[in-house]
C-alpha cells in the first residue's frame, strides 16, 4: 500500500513509519515538527520506500501519487504541549482532519484518525465505554484537545456516511515507550528523567488518580488490527492494567534504582481523576489486546532510552 501518514515524526507516527515499511508498504510522512522530532525517522530517510514532507497539515495537502491509506496522527498530544500550543490544537483536529478526509476521498483512500481517551474528559463512567458521551468541559486547559478530538471523530463519522469513505477511529488510551521526548511532560518521560537525575518525582495532587498504560509495541499491532480491519464505529485502544499515579512512581524509582524521593505538586486543572479503557470491542472485533505489562514495558523503555 502507499500510506499517506500524517504526524508521522512524533512518538506513535514513527514507531508507525517502522512497522508499516516492515510489512513492505511505501510511507509518505508529513510533519510540521512542532512537537515531531526528524530524529525519530531519520533512519529512514534513505530507504526508498519513505518520503518525509516537512508540512503543516492544517493547509492544503498535495500528493501526486496514489494513496491507499490516510492515517491521520499529526497532533500536540501531551498536556503540557497543547497548552502551549492551543490554537494549533484546535486546528489540526479541524483543519487538518478536513484536509485529511480530502486527500482519503480524492484518492478513494481508507482513513484512520488518531482520537483519544481525552474525548471521554473526566469521566463519570468508569471503565471507559465507546459508547460513554464523556464529560468536557470546553472552556478548560483541556478542553482545546478535546474539543479538536470530538470534532475530528465527527466529521470523520461525516465522512463515512456522506462520502461513504471507509474510516475508522481509534480511541488511544496513554501510551509509552522509547522515543517519548524527555520534555513532553507526561507522567512516565518526567518519571524517568527525574529519577535517572536522582531528583523529586513530581506527583501532582495526591497521587491516587489513576492511568492506564499501553507499551508502544501492543499499540501499533492494535492500530493496525484496525487499519486492516472493516470497523467503522470509534474502537478504544489501550491496556486496561489500570495503576495510580503514585504507584507508577514508585515503580520507575524501584525499576531505575533510583535514590529519588516523591515530590508532590499541585494537581492540574481538569486532571482526569481516573482513566481505563473497556476493550471489549477490540478484543470481539479485532482479536487485540495487550501483551506487555507495565514492569516489562517500562523496562523496554528504559532500555530503548539508553540505545539512544
Ligand atoms: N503527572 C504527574 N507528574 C508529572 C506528570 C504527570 O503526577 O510529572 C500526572 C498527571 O497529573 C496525570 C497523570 O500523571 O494525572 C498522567 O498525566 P500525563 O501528562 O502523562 O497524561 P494525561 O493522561 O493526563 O493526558
């Protein structure tokens, strides 16, 4: 297949260029590399079956070759990035997926969006169904992803029923592994860096909120279970291990032998409370669900980290 891929520079999108150039398919990666690193795919630069397009998806998109698949990732995803860059939040999860929907119809392409456990806000219902509305608050920090996120599920869902393009959702619960920057300021990246330095682990609030984390390996064969597969409805991808915060941190300072303590700090507005996907769906439709636990995944992290 010819794969148009967009954000393919970040964290999942280039642990997607991998996989998809593995299996033999050509990929063309566009990035605008305002949270992607061209570190990420410069091992690929020279294989013929990569292209890396240094563009911001949020205007017109022009590929002259065939595309069989849009996969659509480009997006600040970590707080601490759409904070600081909330108008390109909004825009990309609007702007960006229109353009993304264009270039999948006018190459009669199949699509795939890159949503989020985010769309589910804080949530009142617990595990997380597909079929849970969630809780949003629109004008909060968050609310920028979110927002973008929701819109970006619909009008792909507009899409499907209007173009009939065959799309699908994938709803991506936290994920980790090797490649997450150091400064993207999620838990487990902020985790390990503090504690290779041997300083405070910054737990915010009280540390009882809780997570659910998917290593980055189990989360590409899940995406692409779904690329693959003739599901239109959103689907939730994630490990449904679910741990707190506090325990996570006490993980990676035993894991790492760290002489770090716990540093608390103030919990962030709107911090989701808890978070954990209900992966029936995936597990009937797809025959997916995670392999790695949590110790061995951040283990591999660990590892990947120090291979460089
Ligand atoms: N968190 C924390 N310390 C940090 C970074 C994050 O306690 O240095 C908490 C954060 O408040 C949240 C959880 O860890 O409750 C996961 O945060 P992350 O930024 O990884 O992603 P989120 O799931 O909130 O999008």
């Amino acid at each position: 297949m010819n794969i148009l891929l967009t954000g393919g520079a970040g964290f999942i999108g280039s642990h997607l260029c991998d996989f998809l150039i593995a299996k033999g398919n050509k990929v063309i990666c566009l990035d605008n590399l305002i949270t992607g690193k061209i570190e990420n795919v410069s091992h690929l630069t020279d294989n013929p079956n990569f292209r890396f397009v240094k563009h911001d998806v949020t205007t017109h998109i022009d590929i002259e070759e065939p595309v069989d698949f849009v996969l659509h990732f480009a997006s600040p995803a970590s707080p601490v990035d759409y904070i600081k860059y909330p108008i390109q939040t909004l825009k990309v999860g609007s702007l960006g997926t229109h353009n993304a929907l264009g270039v999948a119809k006018a190459k009669n392409a199949k699509f795939l969006l890159a949503s989020t456990s985010e769309i589910y806000g804080d949530p009142l219902v617990h595990p997380q169904r597909e079929d849970y509305y969630g809780n949003v608050n629109a004008v909060g920090p968050r609310g920028v992803y979110d927002e973008s996120k929701r819109f970006a599920e619909a009008i792909t869902m507009a899409y499907h029923k209007v173009h009939r393009l065959d799309t699908k959702i994938a709803r991506i619960f936290n994920t980790y592994g090797p490649r997450m920057r150091e400064s993207d300021g999620r838990a487990i990246p902020n985790f390990i860096a503090q504690a290779s330095a041997n300083e405070p682990l910054t737990v915010y609030g009280n540390g009882t909120q809780t997570r659910s984390f998917c290593y980055i390996d189990d989360m590409i064969e899940g995406l692409y279970r779904l690329m693959m597969s003739d599901v239109n409805e959103p689907i939730n991808l994630g490990n449904p291990a679910e741990v707190t915060i506090l325990y996570l941190a006490e993980e990676i300072i035993s894991l790492t032998g760290s002489k770090s303590r716990i540093g608390f700090e103030p919990l962030p507005e709107d911090d989701p409370k808890v978070r954990c996907p209900d992966i029936t769906r995936a597990k009937k439709v797809l025959k997916w669900e995670p392999r790695i636990q949590l110790k061995e995944g951040l283990n591999l992290t660990l590892r990947g980290k120090k291979r460089g």
